[in-house]
C-alpha cells in the first residue's frame, strides 16, 4: 500500500477595496447585469499580488477555516469537509447572481 500524504484545503475570503474614485462615474446607478460585468472585468485585470494583497486584508482568525480535509492522493479522497466546501464545487456555483435592492 502506498503511503499518502494530507491536504488541509480552505476557502480564503478576501476583499478588494475600490474607492468611489476607482469606480466609473454612475456606477451605483447602473443595473445589476452591468455592475458584474464591469466588476468581472476588473477581477480579470486584478494581478497574482493584487489578489494575495486582497487575501492578507483580512484576519486569518476570523476570515478563515480549515474546509476540507482530503487524502492526497490520485484521487483526491475527502475526509471531511464543511458545506462550504462542498458547495465550492457544485455547478454554477461561481456564477455572480444579481440581487436587487429590497423596497
């Protein structure tokens, strides 16, 4: 039997910060479905730092949690897991859905 090793995966939150001078003029004004796509396209023009800088923003103590725990292995054998792990994964999950203001 082979020996296998253990992953301690997690879902890190992070948080890019945009001042109201980085956003285009209008923006709060503009429907959902064009607030993502603006907001899509500067994800996609974030850099590899920009995105750790956004991941060191916040506490390792409160903004994280071990979510699964998994053989490391061929196939990736999970041990345990939290249910947001195992919604990480789950078709359409990261799809940004617009939510419009309550009245």
């Amino acid at each position: 039997m082979n020996a296998h090793g253990l992953n301690i995966r997690f879902l890190s939150q992070g948080m890019i910060k945009l001042s109201p001078e980085d956003l285009p003029a209008g923006f709060f004004s503009w429907s959902r479905e064009k607030q993502i796509k603006w907001a899509k396209e500067r994800w996609d023009s974030l850099s590899r730092d920009d995105l750790l800088e956004g991941v060191a923003y916040l506490t390792i103590e409160e903004d994280s949690v071990p979510d699964c725990l998994e053989m490391d292995n061929e196939n990736y054998d999970i041990l345990a897991q939290t249910p947001a792990w195992r919604a990480f994964d789950q078709p359409g999950s990261s799809v940004l859905e617009p939510v419009e203001p309550e009245e």
